[in-house]
C-alpha cells in the first residue's frame, strides 16, 4: 500500500508516531519527571530521574562504599529508558495541527461554492 492510499486518519497516525516529541513520564522510585541524560550526541536518547543522578553522582564524589551506593543505584536504573526513536520534529507537528484545524473548518463551513451546486434548488 502507498502512502497516498492510506486513509487520512491513519496516516497522521503514522506520522504523529514517527515525529511526536516522546514525553519522558515521571521516575517510579520518587515521582520526579525524568530529563535527557548527559550523552555523546548520539542515539539512543537516555533518560533517567535527575534526583538519582544528582545524590549518585555526589556519593561518587564523596568517595561512598559499595553498600551505600546500591540503593541510589537502583533508583537511577529504575528510573533510566532509552528513546531508540530519533528526536521528534515539532515542524510536521506545527503541520499536522494546522492541517487538522483546516479540515475542522472545512467541515463545519457549508460549501455553497461546490462547482455542481444549483443556485435556488434545495434538497
């Protein structure tokens, strides 16, 4: 099937799945929304709870035991996923909305401009 077969609804489906921004959610350990890891750049796009970075980092820092660094470990695990799909494009965002809003008004105009549109004859 080509893309130009596709029915309308589906395809915007498709493209909202493919350049939607992810939206990253909250970390399960302690609520707090979860950021963009440091990284290189690259794919896949890291994300982990930044309290959990931040205390393991300082315990890091502060040259902490095994045993104490297991429990912020695990809440950074916990917390950390990877986006394997690329960044989203907020312009075929911008684009979808705008198609969306004219087709709402396409739909709740009356189209009396309609090439085989009898002036005066009514249904």
């Amino acid at each position: 099937m080509y893309v130009t077969d596709l029915p309308d609804d589906t395809l915007l489906e498709q493209l909202r799945a493919k350049y939607e921004r992810t939206a990253p959610g909250h970390c399960p350990q302690c609520g707090t929304v979860v950021e963009v890891e440091p990284h290189d750049g690259g794919y896949p796009l890291p994300w982990a709870c930044p309290v959990a970075r931040e205390e393991l980092d300082a315990a890091r820092a502060r040259g902490a035991s095994q045993e104490e660094l297991h429990p912020l470990l695990a809440h950074w695990e916990s917390s950390r996923w990877e986006d394997f799909r690329r960044v989203g494009d907020r312009r075929v965002m911008e684009l979808i909305r705008r198609y969306l809003l004219l087709r709402e008004e396409a739909a709740l105009s009356p189209c009396d401009d309609s090439p085989d549109a009898t002036p005066g004859l009514t249904a």
